[in-house]
C-alpha cells in the first residue's frame, strides 16, 4: 500500500506539466519558496492556492488531496464532436462491463 504524500503529489502534477516552481509561484501570485513549502508539507495550500493548482494541473482536488488516486480527465479542450464520441464509448463500456464483470 502506497503512503499517501501531499507535496509528493503536489510535486508529481507540476512535473507531468512539465511546470518549474518559479512557473506556478507566477500563477499563485507567491514565491517560488511558497511552492517548495507546499512540496516539503512544510506550509499546507489555502483552498484558493488548491483550486488553482488543481485546474493548472488539469487534475481534482480529491486527486491532490489523497481522496482518489484517479487522476480526472478533462474534454473540454476537444472539439464538442469528439467530446461526444469518448463519453459515447465510455458509456458503452461501462453498459458492457456491467453485463459482464469482466
């Protein structure tokens, strides 16, 4: 079972976006050394920071706070027409896992 830590995963998002600290202090409006605090879980995020870091990151908050290991998966930079086809086939999926277990 995998340890649950806040500034790990803080750490990991910024990396998979390929973000220096100095990058998302610019964002946040903070000092780089803010960003290296929230990474050591030496300083926690306030919820304004948390929302922003999770939209940044394109993942929830559940995901950065340790609720979910699921990373969210967002659509809305596709075009409308093939946002419809993923949810179409996820649907399918799901219906087919349903009947099947497998």
């Amino acid at each position: 079972m995998e340890v649950y830590d806040f500034g790990e995963r803080l750490q990991r998002a910024r990396n998979a976006k390929k973000l220096s600290q100095t990058d998302v202090a610019k964002r946040l409006g903070v000092h780089r050394q803010t960003v290296s605090s929230y990474e050591r879980n030496s300083v926690t995020p306030s919820y304004e920071a948390l929302r922003q870091m999770a939209v940044m990151y394109d993942t929830s908050l559940d995901y950065l706070a340790g609720l979910s290991d699921r990373k969210a998966i967002y659509l809305d930079k596709l075009p409308v027409s093939l946002q419809m086809q993923i949810s179409d086939l996820v649907e399918k999926m799901i219906i087919e896992y349903n009947k099947t277990g497998d």
